[in-house]
C-alpha cells in the first residue's frame, strides 16, 4: 500500500535526496540524523553521501545484510 512520506524540512522538496529519505523510513530516524550521518560517512570515504558505496556501508554499519533473490526463485 502506498503511504505518502517526505520528511525532508524544506516543505515540498521531492527530488536530489530520495536515499536520505528512503533510510530515514527503514531506520525510524529524522531526516536530519540521517543526512549528517550520510554526509559525514561520505566524507569519511571521499564520495557523496548518496552514492551506493557511502549509503551501502551505512545500511550495513546499521545491521543491514544484502541478499539477492535467485533468478529461479519458484515463488
């Protein structure tokens, strides 16, 4: 079921900060928590904090496994 959710604090902003909002819902935590932690790991690394390998090593710093479902998955 869809269920409309933009924390972002800037009212109606909708693009260019999809990953720190997206991990903002899965975590339960403020927008803002989300992008200073994001941003300062992405430093750390030297990348942005939106990219795959800064928001990858996030996710997993926070517990998160990756699974790949296999292509002959019968359900």
């Amino acid at each position: 079921m869809y269920s409309y959710f933009n924390p972002n604090p800037i009212k109606n902003k909708r693009v260019g900060d999809c990953v720190v909002r997206a991990i903002s819902k899965a975590l339960n935590q403020s927008w803002e928590e989300t992008y200073i932690e994001l941003s300062l790991l992405g430093y750390i690394m030297g990348d942005w904090g939106s990219s795959n390998a800064v928001w990858n090593a996030y996710l997993k710093s926070k517990g998160f496994t990756r699974e790949f479902v296999s292509n002959d998955c019968p359900e």
